[in-house]
C-alpha cells in the first residue's frame, strides 16, 4: 500500500476501532463486504473498553430468556430504559437498539460461536426481568478474543494495527469517500472507500473534555482505554455533525484501591454494604453502580468499605474481574464487625452498629430508612472488606445517530456513509449518570456496530434498507 497521501482503491467499508466495531467487521462480511479495521493500539486486544467489560450484553426476547419461563420483549425493556432514564433517552435510538438486542445476543453465538447464556443468578439495577446474557468468565476480554478469531477466519476483513483513522474526506456532495491514515511514523495514507464506522469510543481519557462537559465525575479515576480521546467527535463535528447527551457516562462505585481492579456490583446485588469512614452506608446502593460512583467520592477520602461475607464472595467468582480482585489481596477478612472496622481504620461502633441493622432489614425485620428494598440474605460472620473508590468507566454521549447508526448532521440529515457506534456515538443512558442501565455500553457499541453493517450492506446492494430490519 502507497503512503504519504496516496488514494488508491479501497474496502466496502473502514471501521476505526477494533472492540465492538468488530461485531461490525463480521456481519457486513457475513453480508458480502470488504472490510478493513484500523486500530491505534497495538495492545487493544486486553485495553480497549470493549475488553475492559463485564461482557453483558441486554437481549429481549431470547430463547435463554424462554428456556428459562422469562417473558420479555422490547417493548419492556424500552419501557425500562426510559424508567431508568426519566424519559431523556432518545426514543429513536432506544428503539432500534432494543428490537435489535435479542437478534444481536442469538447472533453472537449461532454466527460468531460465543457461547452466550442468561445471567439468573441476580438482577441487574433497573431491568424489570433478567435479560443481562454473557460468557463464562463474565469478561469482556474473552468475549474480544471469540470476536478476533473469527476475524481471522475470515477472508472479507483486513486488521490494520497501530493505525490511527485522522479524518474522513467527503466529496462534493457530502458523501464519504476516503479516510486519512496515520502511522506511528508519521506516514500518512488515504484510502477510498463508501463508508466508515467511528467505533474509537468516547473521550474519557481526555481530562480536558472530561471536565468541560462532566465536571462532577472530572477528578475520579478513570478505569477504560487510554486510547479513547474523544476522536470521533473531533472528526465528527468538522463535518458538521451534532452531538448529543456529552455529560452522561458510566461510572462505578467499586473499584478496589490501590489495587483498581473491579470488585463489580454483583457483591451488592447478593447483599453486600458500603460503609464511610464512620462506618455508616451513605445510600441505597441498589440504585445503581454508576450514579452511586459520585455517592462515593463524596465521602472522606473519596473511598469506601465495602463489606461482603463467605456467601457473597462464593457466588461473585463467576466473574474474572472479581477473582482478580480476590488474588489481588484487596480482600480483608475479620470474625466480626469491629474486627473489620479495626483493620480498615474507620469507626468500628458505627460500622458494628451499621451491620446489625442492615441484618435486620435483610431479615424484614425493619426498613431501611435509605430506601433500599433488595436484600438477599443478612451478612454472616466471617466478614470481607475491600476499600474502593468511584471511577469514571466511559463516556455516554458522542456523534448524533439514528436507528441505523447514521451520523445525523446538526440540521438532522444524515451524512451519507458516516456511522458511529458505542461511545463514539450519543447512547442511552440519558444524562449524567443515574440513566445507566447495566449493558448500556457493550450494546449500543455492539448493536450500532451491528445495525451499521446492515445498513452499509444494504446500501451497497443498491437500496437503503437496512438488512434485517422492520420497514
């Protein structure tokens, strides 16, 4: 290939990061297109966001849900995500993404071979039934690898890595027609082709843009790809797109200090607490993991002690981050509640005091003045504690889409050959961070990758249907 402002001949179709873009890798090679997938990282396999997941991907209507006596349907979980949002979530968008989830889960495993199943062992905050479907490990680094081998299986899609997408050039008439190409030399490469699929993600490894549009979340630790600079907005808006939703995100109230790896809120939903330095909770933790990362910072020292038992931790090794978590040592065990309050350093007569109502409560023998209704069981002795701060996760708003994952102009056109997905594109999550809805990363960046794909198929067979989809 000729550089150094070379245009030559090119793909169906370029997609600029190589995490949920290679959902979209797949299905337009699976629909007869050229694909090329360009990269900045050459580490992205393990450091992309797509990777950095719990691999929980929301499908409504499944034959999991089905084998399982769950009824679902999109129309509930629409339902669910304007609940969880207060309406602001983009009905469009929400829409497109919930009737394409349950096609999207059965997917993943019939044409990519993932070995997909139906999370039952707990709810998720704000899905009304268990749609949450993943893989053994709950990773999202596994769920990347299955992705990649079938990748190289196929010879429709060209992996470009480290290459970085710097632009997208439009013709006369405001069409794609060519992508800008850097390498780490500073060569420089245009490639002709119809489309292109902005899959870099969002901007939280920006601080700047992070504290222009999220200021509360601006001195958290962030815990995703040092690779998601807010490229597609860059690109996006010198073309005139608009933008959307750019101060929601995903945060997360556990992440183990000093250790940052995730604890994950599996622990809470099982009936784990977080205590203060006073050793009181400070909210109902069931609310959810992202909004409740600010509840967190908020306390002294930004961090907090979350508290679990043998029963809890038993049932949270189902998922990697959590064993990483365990072998990591960020676990203290105590034989009871002053000897945990001991070995953290916060009070240990509000932290005993604390455990014993919320035993209380988890045996319905009172009511949590804090709102909280879901409790498994009571804590037992022996307890854990891990310390744990609120981390900034991803960025929920970006680029302007519709249902087919179109970059929409500011006047509301689409520019043709222009898509955006996950948090390169605005989400649905609504704003700030209590709109999050568990799976509300992996399936806007693997839905809008995959519905992207369909359309481009579509579009290239010479209609603007997109494959797949309702008329």
């Amino acid at each position: 290939m000729q550089r150094n402002g070379t245009q030559h001949e090119g793909p169906d179709l370029v997609i600029a990061g190589a995490g949920g873009g290679l959902v979209g890798a797949l299905r337009a090679a699976e629909l007869g297109l050229q694909v090329l997938v360009v990269d900045t990282s050459p580490h992205f396999s393990r450091g992309n966001n797509t990777s950095m997941s719990t691999a929980m991907v929301p499908g409504a209507g499944t034959r999991w849900q089905a084998e399982a006596g769950i009824e679902d349907s999109p129309a509930l979980f629409l339902a669910d995500i304007a609940a969880k949002t207060k309406g602001q979530a983009d009905v469009v968008l929400s829409s497109a993404l919930a009737n394409v989830s349950g096609r999207l889960v059965s997917w993943l495993a019939d044409s990519v071979g993932l070995p997909m199943a139906l999370a039952t062992d707990f709810p998720y905050p704000g899905h009304r039934r268990l749609r949450c479907h993943t893989i053994p490990g709950r990773t999202g680094s596994r769920m990347l690898a299955g992705l990649l081998e079938r990748c190289d299986q196929s010879s429709s899609i060209d992996l470009l890595v480290p290459a970085t997408l710097r632009d997208v050039v439009l013709d006369g008439a405001g069409a794609v027609e060519a992508v800008e190409l850097e390498y780490p030399d500073s060569t420089h490469e245009q490639v002709a082709c119809p489309a292109v699929l902005l899959a870099t993600n969002g901007f939280g490894a920006d601080r700047a843009l992070v504290a222009r549009h999220i200021p509360e979340i601006a001195g958290a630790t962030y815990h995703g790809s040092a690779e998601s600079r807010g490229d597609a907005l860059r690109i996006g808006r010198r073309l005139g797109a608009t933008t959307c939703f750019l101060d929601a995100y995903q945060g997360h109230a556990a992440l183990a200090v000093p250790q940052s790896t995730l604890v994950g809120w599996a622990t809470v939903m099982h009936g784990a607490v977080l205590l203060n330095q006073d050793g009181q909770r400070f909210g109902d933790e069931t609310t959810g993991y992202s909004e409740f990362a600010s509840a967190v910072l908020r306390q002294t020292g930004g961090t907090a002690v979350l508290v679990l038992d043998q029963r809890i931790h038993d049932a949270c090794l189902l998922f990697d981050d959590f064993c990483q978590t365990v072998e990591s040592g960020a676990l203290r065990w105590a034989d009871d509640a002053a000897g945990l309050a001991e070995a953290f350093g916060i009070d240990v007569e509000g932290t005993v005091e604390t455990i014993e109502a919320a035993g209380r409560i988890a045996a319905g023998e009172d009511v949590d003045e804090l709102g909280r209704g879901h409790w498994e069981a009571p804590l037992s002795r022996p307890l854990a504690g891990v310390r744990v701060t609120g981390a900034l996760f991803h960025t929920q708003g970006g680029l302007g889409v519709d249902g087919r994952a179109r970059v929409l102009r500011t006047d509301g056109r689409p520019i043709s050959g222009l898509y955006a997905a996950g948090g390169a594109a605005m989400g649905i999550s609504g704003h700030g961070a209590a709109g999050y809805l568990a799976g509300n990363g992996l399936l806007p960046a693997l839905g809008l990758s995959y519905l992207a794909a369909e359309h481009v198929a579509g579009h290239h067979s010479g209609g603007d249907q997109a494959v797949g989809s309702p008329q």
